[in-house]
C-alpha cells in the first residue's frame, strides 16, 4: 500500500488549517505542510501566541502547539511544498459565482482550477490530488483533465474527500467523526490511492466509520448532507411563525417531533435563520446543478430553503420594527453577537449582517457587542451588502468592547448569536439601565424568558406565543 510521508494542503482557511492540524498531530510521522497566497493568514498560523491564531476554535490552539514545527508547517511557497507532497488537499474556497453565467448561484471554480494547474506545473512525481473543498458533481472530471493534459509522464489519483466539520467544533468534529467520506476512481490505482488516504484517518478513526464510495457520491453526498441539514432549520423556522400566530410553542414542538428517533432531535432549533459560509452557498450549487440537468422541481424544492431562511431574518427585522411602534429611526438597537454562531469568530452570512442592514434602512443605530468580532469584521460584511455608502454603515453602527455599555439606553436588545455568556449577565442591571418600554428580541431563544418577564422586560421569543 502507498505509504504517505507528505502532504501538502493548499489553503489555510477554516478548513485546511484545522483538518491538517489534527492530521499531523495524529500522525508524526507524516509532514504536513499547509500554504496558502494569503501571507497575513500564513504568518498568524505560524504566531508564537496562540490567541493570535487567523481563526477561533475551541481546543485548536492545543492542537497547533503540539505538531507545529514538529510535524505541520505554515507556509506560502505553493510550488515547494506541491513538489514534494505525494498527497494534496485542495481546501480553497469555493464561493458562490458573483459574475457570469450562473451568478448568484453557481459555485466559483476559479480558485479550484488554479490549483489544479499549478500542481500540473509543478509537479514532477506521482501525486495523489484530495478534494477536500465542497465541490460540484463531477468536478474531479475536470480536475482531473487539467491534470492529464500536461502530458509529462506524472500520474495522478483524484480523490473526493469532503469534510463535515462545523465551525465551532471544528476539533472535536475532526477528533470524532460520525464518518469519513473518501470517493475514488473504480480501478486498482484508484482503490490503491483511496486506501492511502484511509490509512490517514486510520492513525484515530475507526475503519468502519470510513466509507468508500465512488467519486461522484461523494462530491454529491457532500452537497446533499448541508442541504438536509439546512432544510431541517428552514423546515422548524417555517413551524415558528406558525406557533407564533396559533399559541403553540416551536421548542415543545421540536422537542415533542425530534423524540421520534426516524426524525432525530439534532438540528431542530427554531431561530433567526441560519448563517455562515456554507449552507446557502452549497444549496445554490445543488440548485443550480439541478437546473442544468433541467431538473426544475428538483431545483425548485431546495430553492424553498433559502426563500425561507431570507424570509425568515426578514421577520425578525419588521417583528422589531413593529414592535417599537413601527418606528426605529434614531433609535438604538443594541444586537447581542454578530458571529453566525458561538464559538467562532466567522460572520460569513451570518443573520446578524441581514437584520442590521434592514433595520438601518429604517434610519435605526446598531449597537453591537460580541465576544470574538471585530469591528473591522462588521464594517466590511456591511460594505459588502452594497446597500448604501461606507460612511453611512459607520453612521449606523457603533461597536462596544463591553456587553453593558453595548445596551445601556437601548429602546431594544436583539439576540442574534447565541453565546453562552450572554444568558448569564446581568439583566436587572440591564434593565435598569434601559429605556422603557424595554424590549428584548431573542433570535436564538437562548434567555430565561419568564425571568426576564419578572423583572420587567417585553420578550419577543422565536416560535412562542408572544
Ligand atoms: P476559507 O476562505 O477560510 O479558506 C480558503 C483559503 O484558500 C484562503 O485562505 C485563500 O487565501 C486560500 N486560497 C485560495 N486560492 C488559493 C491558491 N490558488 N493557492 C493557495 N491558497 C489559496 O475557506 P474555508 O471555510 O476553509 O472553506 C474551504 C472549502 O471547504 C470550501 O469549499 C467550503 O465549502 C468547504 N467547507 C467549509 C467548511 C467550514 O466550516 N468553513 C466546512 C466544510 C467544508
Ligand atoms: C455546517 C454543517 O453543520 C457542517 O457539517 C458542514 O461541514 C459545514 O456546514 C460546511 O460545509 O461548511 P456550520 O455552518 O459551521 O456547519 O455550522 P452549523 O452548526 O451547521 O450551523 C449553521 C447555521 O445554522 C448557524 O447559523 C446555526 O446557528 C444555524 N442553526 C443550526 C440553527 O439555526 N438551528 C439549528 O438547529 C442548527
């Protein structure tokens, strides 16, 4: 069996540097390398203080000092570290195209296709070619052709090997995977490659837990996955607005539906929809792929998941507006958390970003606080809308280092992400503090509702009788 001594990852990302972490900590005996263009990201991953690592995961930082320059390197020479890798991941980003055919829905290729041809350039011995990126159907196809045309005698191996960590628990979710997904060419080479690849993940995951497949499934097991997991946010985020308007409560729903072990309680919580990088931008690939196959019923279905998640930030925002007696001009709102989630520093798509940019176009100020975003973060995800000029998102947002200042004479508080800390402030001293009457919008249905209640507050909660 091929044994792996090197692996090169292109791509230092949320992905890339985490999975390659925990690949060389739990094999010493391979060397990793993982690079990226990016020099700032680069040379943060290779910062002596490991609080100044580019992303936030809990327990990462344990990983890191333990095989950093053991056995895993940060570094920005590609071509090097492609020349002496028998076995590449690619784990660069793949987002939504925002040109072109397909904008607005396909997936970017661009960055995938660079990597391919500069391993064709560089490389001069066999290489076993990972997909780790979340990819399109049959995109090794492609990969794989851009490879064979260099026509120097190196052979190679695609592999589709999606990852399924989530942000947050990213180590955790790499330490102990419900599987492992390694999709290969049905030939000798190709079951060779993909039992070197298992022989990686062998050094801590069990092999029945590492599934074969061939490469399509995996490519297309990878898309579906995020697309289940998404619509199952959409489907109980629908049922909330119809317990808000029928008295029925969406937890004692969720929690009466996910006792049935054929549903599963996992990802039924009910909140002001769901963010990050990945689930709408994966289901726009599906649907897209589906049209393309001239699939419409297949696209429109899943298309519904974000029609309902965009749907469902909207409510939260007109639900506030309404509230304060339909006018949030010159108000201040303060948001509790900008992250799409706890326990990470990421915004990509977070519902935060959607719910500030509505509420500002009803002229209100956004104060903020969260635990782990900068401000720098939010200013740019807010430029990035494009919705109106640099100067006026400053205008409209101020950024707090803390919880309490962030909420003092606020007219309402929302909760977008739902970080631990936040239910154990202080909510007599904020309520004291606060402009009466004093409101509190839980987008994450994170609070003690009824103690908040006692002491005065008017609680908006997602799915409950409000
Ligand atoms: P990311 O944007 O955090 O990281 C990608 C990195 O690739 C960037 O640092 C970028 O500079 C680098 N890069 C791009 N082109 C390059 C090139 N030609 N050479 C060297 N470096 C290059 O992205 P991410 O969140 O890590 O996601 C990567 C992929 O993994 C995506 O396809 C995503 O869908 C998938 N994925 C992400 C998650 C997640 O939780 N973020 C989970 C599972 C799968
Ligand atoms: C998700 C998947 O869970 C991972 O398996 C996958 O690898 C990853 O996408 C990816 O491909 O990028 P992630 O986006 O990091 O991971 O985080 P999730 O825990 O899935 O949460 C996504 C969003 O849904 C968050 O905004 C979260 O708050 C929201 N959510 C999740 C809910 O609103 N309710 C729930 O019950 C669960």
């Amino acid at each position: 069996m091929t044994q792996i001594k090197k692996i090169c990852c292109i791509g230092a990302g949320y992905v890339g540097g985490p999975t390659m972490a925990v690949i060389a900590q739990k094999n010493p005996q391979i060397q990793v390398t993982v690079v990226d263009i990016n020099e700032e990201r680069i040379a943060a991953w290779n910062n002596a203080d490991l609080s100044k690592l580019p992303i936030y995961e809990p327990g990462l930082d344990t990983v890191v000092a333990e095989a950093r320059g053991r056995n895993l390197f940060f570094d920005t020479n590609v071509d090097k570290a492609i020349d002496e890798a028998d076995m590449i991941f690619i784990s660069v980003n793949t987002p939504t195209k925002t040109y072109g055919k397909g904008k607005g829905m396909a997936a970017d290729l661009k960055y995938i296709e660079l990597c391919a041809r500069q391993i064709a350039r560089v490389a001069k011995t066999d290489k076993i070619v990972v997909e780790k990126s979340t990819l399109p159907v049959r995109t090794a196809q492609a990969i794989k052709r851009i490879l064979d045309q260099t026509g120097n005698g190196v052979s190679y191996q695609i592999l589709s090997n999606p990852e399924f960590l989530a942000e947050g628990t990213a180590i955790q979710d790499l330490m102990n995977p419900d599987r492992v997904l390694i999709g290969g060419e049905e030939s000798d080479t190709g079951r060779e490659a993909i039992e070197a690849l298992a022989s990686v993940y062998g050094a801590w995951v069990p092999q029945e837990r590492i599934l074969r497949t061939n490469v399509w499934s995996s490519e297309l097991s990878k898309l579906t996955a995020n697309a289940f997991l998404a619509q199952r946010v959409s489907s109980i985020n629908a049922i909330s607005e119809l317990c808000e308007a029928s008295g029925a409560d969406v937890n004692e729903v969720a929690k009466a539906i996910g006792m049935d072990s054929r549903i599963g309680s996992k990802f039924l919580k009910a909140s002001v929809g769901f963010g990050g990088s990945c689930f709408q931008k994966d289901i726009f690939n599906l649907v897209y792929i589906a049209k393309t196959y001239g699939l419409d019923e297949v696209a429109d279905y899943w298309e519904q998941v974000i029609i309902m998640n965009d749907f469902q930030k909207r409510r939260f925002a007109e639900r506030i507006v309404t509230t304060l007696f339909n006018t949030v001009n010159d108000k201040k709102i303060a948001f509790l958390g900008w992250a799409f989630k706890k326990d990470t520093n990421d915004t990509r798509e977070s519902a935060a970003i959607y719910v500030a940019n509505d509420l500002m176009e009803e002229e209100a100020q956004i104060h903020v606080f969260d635990p782990k975003v900068t401000e720098q973060q939010m200013l740019t995800d807010l430029d990035y809308l494009n919705t109106r000029s640099s100067e006026a998102n400053r205008k409209h947002l101020t950024v707090h280092q803390d919880p309490y200042t962030a909420l003092e004479n606020a007219h309402g508080i929302a909760v977008l992400t739902e970080w631990d800390e936040f239910k154990t402030y202080d909510w007599q001293r904020i309520y004291n503090k606060m402009q009466k009457p004093a409101f509190v919008f839980d987008g994450r249905n994170i609070l003690d509702r009824k103690q908040l209640e006692q002491i005065g507050f008017e609680v908006y909660s997602i799915g409950a009788a409000n």
